[in-house]
C-alpha cells in the first residue's frame, strides 16, 4: 500500500510517516531486517520503492508503527525520544555513554568492582526481597568424597613412666 493509505489507517499524516522514516524508525522494506543488508547505498530506513521515490507498506511496516505510536503516547515520548532510545539499544558506544551519564547524576548504580562485590550485591538484594536460599546448607556431618579427609598431627610417643 502507498504512503497515504498507511498513514490513514494509522490515523498519522503521510508527512509524519515521512518524518519517521529520517528517524530509522520505520523497518527498511524488502526483508533486509535489521541489519540494513540490502539497501545498496539508499538512506537507513528506506527499503523498496515503486516508481519514482513511491515506498511501499507492508501489514508488517503498519504493524510496526502503530507499536511505536503506541509505545510514544503511552511513555509520553516523542518519535526523537524513541528513535534515540533506539540507538541507545543498538550501538554499544553509545549505550556507555549514556549509561556514565546516568552513573554521574546518580539515576544509574556503578557497577561491581568486583565478582565478590557482584556477590554481595546481589546477596543483598536477594535479602531485601525476603528470599530464602533454595537449597538449605549442608549438614555437619561426614566429608563428601571429594574432599580430602583433614590432617591430624602426628601422636607423640606415650611418655614413659620413672622409675
């Protein structure tokens, strides 16, 4: 279907599809997917054409944008706001970056130091929801197997009596 007729039942105008498409936010057409294969140089977003610059929708394509309508009025967010949480998902470099800022002004926690302190990190929170470990402890008993049996010292000679 053309631009118009998805923009109709999207209840949007084909300009505001429009826009989306310079966001990344519409799919790339022609089963590229993801990773953008296939697009022979035209812009991200932008898949097949009929005609003169005419693209063509999919149910798929529709599908999609009414998710993301649907995910901006319910988060109250912009198309800029999704497509840039987008890009946070999807470029790496750009997910540290935001996430330092985050650690900065203290929206996101540092991470552990350490495997001991991801340890107790995760002991602790485990606590604060009211978990019991899954498994009780071990009793006291014998040693399994896999273990070597503990060292004694070695007996001393009784001492003898006097004469």
């Amino acid at each position: 279907m053309r631009i118009t007729e998805a923009a109709q039942r999207l209840g949007t105008s084909p300009r505001m599809l429009r826009y989306r498409e310079t966001l990344g936010l519409l799919p790339a057409l022609g089963g590229t997917g993801a990773s953008g294969a296939g697009t022979e140089g035209r812009a991200a977003g932008r898949g097949a054409r009929r005609g003169p610059g005419h693209r063509q929708f999919r149910d798929q394509d529709v599908a999609a944008v009414a998710l993301a309508l649907d995910l901006e009025r319910r988060l109250d967010i912009s198309p800029a706001a999704l497509a840039f949480g987008l890009r946070v998902l999807a470029e790496p470099g750009v997910r540290a970056q935001v996430a330092e800022l985050g650690r900065r002004i203290g929206r996101v926690p540092p991470p552990p130091g350490s495997a001991l302190d991801f340890e107790k990190e995760r002991a602790l929170r485990l606590l604060s929801m009211g978990h019991r470990p899954d498994r009780p402890a071990p009793p006291a008993g014998p040693r399994s197997p896999a273990q070597p049996p503990a060292r004694r010292p070695p007996a001393s000679p009784a001492p003898s009596p006097r004469p």
